[in-house]
C-alpha cells in the first residue's frame, strides 16, 4: 500500500506545479501589466490633460492613439487635447506584452441657434420656433407654450398675445456655465399696409399678324408707377379711414389698421407734392360733370376713382403687409377688343407722364423748386376732336382740331358744356382725345408729353406762337414751328426717342403710327414733309440730334429756352434764336450745328437770333419772308410783304417779323396797307383799326428794342371766321404789302 500512496503523492505534485507555472526555478517571466489614469476625463478643446502610466515586468513601453513614441516603464505626460482622444499606452518584457488606455473627452463651448419663422406678427397669431445646437449635452428651450430639453427640434406655439422671447439654454460636463441664445417675436395689435401704385400701358409697338399695320403689345404690357397718387383706404362702409398721397414712387404706406376689419384701396386721378416739387395736377373726367352750374374745371368735373378689392389684415397675420394696385389697360386678350369700361389706366398714366417731364424739366431749368402752376387734363374714352368750327363742348367732348392742346384758359363753361361764357377763366389745362376712333392718346405718351410741353414753354420760357391748326406738311409760320417743333423735341427729350406714337383705328382694328422725325419717315417709309425752318419736324430733329449724336445732355439740350437771354431777348422764338444761343452755350459744338443747319435748310453760320442771314425762303417768294425779321430804326419806314389766304393764320409769310430799335421814349408807329386791307401789329385785335388800312400807335419802345409782326388781320389772327370779327376785314388780296413808318 506504502508504494501506491507514493504514487498518488507524486502525480498530485505534478498536476499542481503545472498550474502554477513551474517552481523550484523551472518556471518562466511573468507577462507585464500597465495602468494608465488621466488628470481629467473631460477638458475643454485645446487645454492640457496630465496622463500617468505604470508598468510591471516590462521592459519597453510606446504610446499610440492620442499620443505617440518612446515611453519610459512608468512616469507622466502633459498633452494638448485638441479633439476627443483615447491614449493607449503598450509595454512589452520577456513575459510578453500588456496594454493599457484612458479616453478624455474635448469639449467646446455649446454653440445654441434659435430662430423663429416670423419676427413680427399680429395678436393671436402663431409662430414655428426651430433651435438646434453643437458642444451640448444638455438644453432648455422656454417661451411662451414651449418648454423642451431636446438638443434640437421645433415646434409651433400656441397664439401670441404680447411680444415673447424664446431662449435656449445648453450646457456640457466642462461648461456647466449655461451658453443661450434667443430670439424675439414683436406681437403688435394692429397691422401695416404698404400700397404701390401703377398703370398698366401696352407694349411697344409690333407688326399686326396681317403684317399690314403697327399695333399694339397687348399681350406684353409694361406697368409705369405713378407718383404723388391720392390713395385712400376705405372701410366696409365705403368710408374713409385713411387717406394721402403717394410718395415719388407711386408708394402708400397706412399704419395702425385693426386685424379684423375689411378695408379696401381706392386710388383717384389726382396728384400733389411738396417736396422737392410743389405739384397739383389732376386728370378729370369731362364726360360726366358734378356741376353744370359750374364755369371751370376744376369745380364742374370730377376726377377719376378706381379701387381694390377687400381684405382683411387678420387673414395673412403679418404685421406690414404690401399690396399692388395695378390700374389696367382696358385691352380684353380673349376678345381682342379695347373694353371703355375697363380703361381705367388712362387718367394715371397721363399723371405719371406729367410728373416725369415736370422732374426732367424742373432739373434742366436751372432753377431751385421751380414754381409749378396747377394743371388739369380733361381726358375720356369718348373725347375727340374734329369739329369743324367752334365752339368746343366739353361736356360732350367734341373739340376743334387734332383734339389734343394745351390753353392756359378758356371761357367760362355754359350750363350745355360749350365755352361760350362771357368771361374768361385762367386755367391751365390739356385736353386729350380717348376715343380710339379719332386718337386714344392715353394708351402712349406722344401727345400728352408734346402738350405738356407748351406748358412748360408757358411756365420757364417764352410762349408767341399763333397755335391752332398745324401739321407736318405745312410750311409754317417761323415761331409756330419753333414752338410746336419745341414741344415735340420736349416730349423726345422725356421719351428718349424720336418717335411719335399715335394710336388710332383703321379699318376696325386699332393701329399706331410711328412718326420718326430723326428720319422723316412714317411707319418707315420716308415721307415728303418739308425740311427747313419753317418746318416744326425740323426743330425737333435739331434738338433731337444735339441730344443723341452732338453729345448734350437733356439739360444742355433744353439750355437756350430757359436762359435770361432767351427770357430778355428782343426776339421772337425760332429756330435762329434757339441755334444762336445753343453755339454760344457750347461753342466746341458750332461746326456740328453749321452741318445740320446745312442740311435741314436753315442757316447758322455767321446768324443771329433774328435770322437776318437766312436764305432759304420755302414755298413763298422771297420777298414774302425774307429776311425773316426787317428792322426799324426812329424816323424811318420800310416796306414789308405778307402773304396768305383769309384764315390762313399760322402759315409761313403770314405775319413778317418786325425788329423795331427803341430809345425809351414815346414814338408814333403807322402801317399803311393797301386798298381792302386790315393791317394788324402782333397778333391781338386790340392792335388793329377794324375795317381800316390804317393802324397807328404811339408809345415807348424800350432801349433793348422788341420785336413783333405785321401782316393782315383776318389771315393773322385766327383760323376760323369767330376769330376775325373783330378784323372788319373786306376782302383782302393774297399778297398785302405794307409801309411801316416809326417817327
């Protein structure tokens, strides 16, 4: 038994001591172990974390991970913790390797964002507040309704009633100091409303589908602002609640409206500024009198209204709200026809024109705050022209002529509409026909900016022109060429183009005809209207061509007629004062107005404003017109030629110009005609004897001199025979020629 017991001893032994990894020396070396701790788990991005490391049993040590190299069996590190890092630390000795590691979190300042979809909204309405954040590991979100711990989300509150601030607040395990950020929404009781102003007119002009005829761009139509507007904000009622004038944009703004009211815009065809303009114009329907008793304008018709439709400022829940009144054209795409009713552009299509040459021409005068008078424009779909003979009827609106002119009066208006009052009123105003049958000079500028042109002429410059009748084709009388070719030349000036457009109908289909006076063309084909300065197509060239070819601006271009020499000249107004003036404003500037002058038939070289050097005598004989201006020095008598046909009235060699020298004292003028003759001075009745060939005046002529014209008053004084009554005309030959005597 002993010896088994020995055996069993020794078998245990042996079992034991292999599990123990040897003993007695005949073990091996124990595998190394390694610690690492750091001086913080989390530190703030960029600031310094010190590691400690111990090993055993080892007998090399590296860092990898966050750190690198050579490590000593123990000791400790200071490291810049730039990001998230784990520090991992492996030791190795004869018993084989050990690791160890130690993660230390970076963290930067919690960046919070809070925003909300409106910053401004009316009582018990709602907003959507958004917030989200970065660093954070733990956010408050408060205001109002919400109340959240997300680090990010979004949410719709319940109705505002007063101004509330939404702040979030985050925090991390460095920066327990809580980071926030807020945002703001401004509750206010009532709402804003913002009103623009514009008319709508049609495109420029294209090619009919016929390829017959220019017509309008209906389909693409172009919107103008209108300035100055009277624009009203009415309430369900239809009453006022607010009212004023829009500012040189065409923009209204009305503060303070109650979120559940209805109100709705209503704009009227008047305008009026202070600044930096004083401005009163107004478009007024002459079709529909307030008044027949009424004798002006102003007080028998009314103006023009047009409005929006309803709204609520409640509904959109925005504080400053914004809309567009556009006032339309009238044109109907799906019929293709021009509808009246629905023209209700027009009358604040002509205010913008009006407003835009006022600035233009204000700027070029030369003048600070040029005083402007009030204007009015009688302008409806049915106005005309056309009538044969006078007197016109506004009511009606059926007028002599072109139907569209400017006049700075007229006679007081009957109970029927005519102007046929005994006294006269001052009133400036335009008429301007709508009718598209005769011209609907609405629908583009030409006309109303041509008319408000002889306004202006009224207003800075100097006004002697005949007027009446007058066309391109004629040969006219030199001031009334200047003065019309003027008003054209503004109106190009306005328009920046040399273009003409007139709209009217032909063969049922309304039409435009593109009058290019640069080219002499109409519709492009070149056209027989005489050139020269008797012609007005020729003055709006010139000034024209100083504009786009010479290099003058509009101002430089305008210049002469609104210069104190222009104003205190002893002239009359034509194209020889306009060029002489011009060449003395801008010298560097003579050969190119020589050139024109040239080629248009007027002469400028070595001239004066009185045209003594003029050569080109037109369709009369030269003893009819030239020279243009004969003068007349004390103690002498010359002999002028007029020429013309009874009625005649604006015609070249109607009236001669006569340049009388003054010494400031009282002198006896005489003319002299023949047999059957009524000589006039000027163009008034009041200088005439009726029925006599003789007509004296005595009176002082001033040392500067002056200048008027001689000719025979029933072809002088007006183109229909109410004008020459008081002529006591017999029968006059065409051809009159008169002996001025000056003692």
């Amino acid at each position: 038994m002993r010896d088994h017991i020995l055996e069993a001893v020794a078998l245990s032994c042996a079992v034991m001591l292999s599990a123990c990894g040897g003993g007695g020396g005949g073990g091996g070396t124990p595998q190394p172990t390694v610690t690492i701790t750091s001086s913080a788990a989390n530190v703030a991005t960029n600031s310094m974390a010190t590691l400690t490391w111990s090993s055993t049993n080892a007998t090399a040590c590296s860092a990898s991970g966050g750190w690198t190299g050579a490590l000593a069996a123990s000791g400790s590190q200071s490291v810049a913790v730039a990001q998230t890092s784990t520090y991992s630390i492996s030791c190795t000795g004869s018993g084989g390797s050990g690791t160890g590691s130690v993660a230390v979190t970076a963290y930067s300042a919690p960046v919070p964002t809070i925003t909300v979809n409106n910053a401004t909204i009316l009582s018990n309405n709602s907003v959507t507040v958004a917030w989200s954040s970065t660093n954070a590991t733990a956010c408050t979100v408060t205001g109002g309704s919400l109340s959240s711990a997300a680090l990010s989300g979004s949410k719709t509150v319940a109705p505002l009633t007063a101004t509330t601030t939404f702040t979030i607040s985050c925090t991390n395990p460095v920066f327990t100091t809580a980071v926030t950020a807020s945002a703001t929404t401004t509750v206010s009781p009532t709402a804003s409303l913002t009103v623009n102003v514009l008319a709508q007119l049609p495109g420029s002009p294209i090619v009919d589908a016929a390829g017959k005829h220019y017509v309008p761009d209906w389909a693409n139509p172009v919107t103008v602002a209108v300035p100055f507007v009277y624009v009203e904000l009415d309430d369900a009622n239809q009453h006022a609640v607010q009212s004023g004038y829009a500012d040189a944009n065409g923009t209204a703004v009305f503060p303070g409206l109650d979120p559940a009211a209805s109100y709705s815009v209503m704009i009227q065809s008047k305008i009026s500024s202070t600044t930096p303009l004083v401005l009163d114009f107004a478009v007024l329907n002459n079709n529909a009198p307030i008044s027949t008793a009424q004798t002006t304008f102003r007080t028998r018709y009314g103006v023009y209204a047009a409005s929006g439709p309803s709204f609520s400022p409640g509904a959109s829940g925005a504080v400053s709200q914004a809309v567009t009144l556009t006032a339309p054209d009238g044109w109907d795409l799906n019929s293709g026809t021009l509808v009246a009713a629905n023209r209700a552009a027009g009358p604040f299509a002509l205010l913008a024109s009006a407003v835009l040459e006022a600035q233009i021409v204000s700027a070029a005068t030369g003048i600070t705050n040029p005083t402007w008078r009030p204007l009015t424009i009688l302008w409806s779909v049915a106005n005309k022209g056309g009538l044969t003979a006078p007197p016109n009827n506004y009511d009606q609106g059926t007028v002599t002529g072109s139907g569209g002119f400017w006049s700075q009066g007229h006679k007081a208006i009957s109970t029927s509409g005519t102007d046929t009052g005994a006294s006269t009123v001052l009133e400036d105003f335009i008429y301007l026909s709508g009718d598209p049958t005769f011209e609907a000079m609405d629908l583009y500028p030409t006309v109303m900016t041509h008319e408000m042109g002889h306004f202006v002429q009224s207003l800075f410059s100097t006004d002697a022109s005949p007027g009446g009748s007058h066309g391109y084709s004629d040969y006219q009388d030199p001031t009334l060429s200047w003065i019309e070719g003027n008003a054209s030349g503004i109106s190009a000036l306005v328009m920046n183009t040399p273009q003409q457009r007139r709209v009217g109908t032909s063969s049922g289909e309304i039409v435009v005809g593109i009058e290019d006076i640069s080219q002499n063309t109409n519709n492009g084909y070149p056209q027989t209207w005489p050139v020269g300065w008797y012609q007005e197509t020729t003055v709006t060239n010139f000034m024209w061509t100083a504009h786009s070819s010479m290099g003058l601006t509009t101002a430089q271009t305008l210049a002469p007629m609104f210069s104190a020499a222009w104003k205190a000249g002893p002239f009359l107004d034509t194209i020889w004062s306009y060029a002489t003036i011009l060449k003395q404003q801008n010298p560097a500037l003579a050969a190119s107005i020589d050139s024109f002058s040239s080629a248009h038939n007027f002469v400028t070289v070595g001239n004066d404003e009185f045209g003594s050097q003029e050569t080109h005598a037109g369709n009369r004989a030269a003893m009819d017109v030239l020279p243009p201006s004969t003068t007349l020095t004390i103690g002498q008598t010359v002999s002028i030629c007029s020429v013309g046909a009874l009625l005649e009235y604006n015609k070249e060699g109607n009236a001669r110009m006569l340049k009388i020298v003054g010494d400031g004292l009282a002198h006896t003028l005489t003319i002299q005609g023949p047999a059957n003759t009524v000589p006039i001075l000027g163009r008034n009745v009041a200088n005439v004897t009726s029925g006599s060939s003789t007509f004296s005046f005595k009176g002082a002529v001033p040392v500067t001199g002056l200048t008027t014209t001689v000719g025979e008053c029933g072809v002088v004084v007006g183109e229909f025979s109410t004008n020459t009554t008081g002529c006591g005309d017999p029968n006059p030959p065409a051809e009159q020629c008169w002996s001025v005597s000056y003692q």
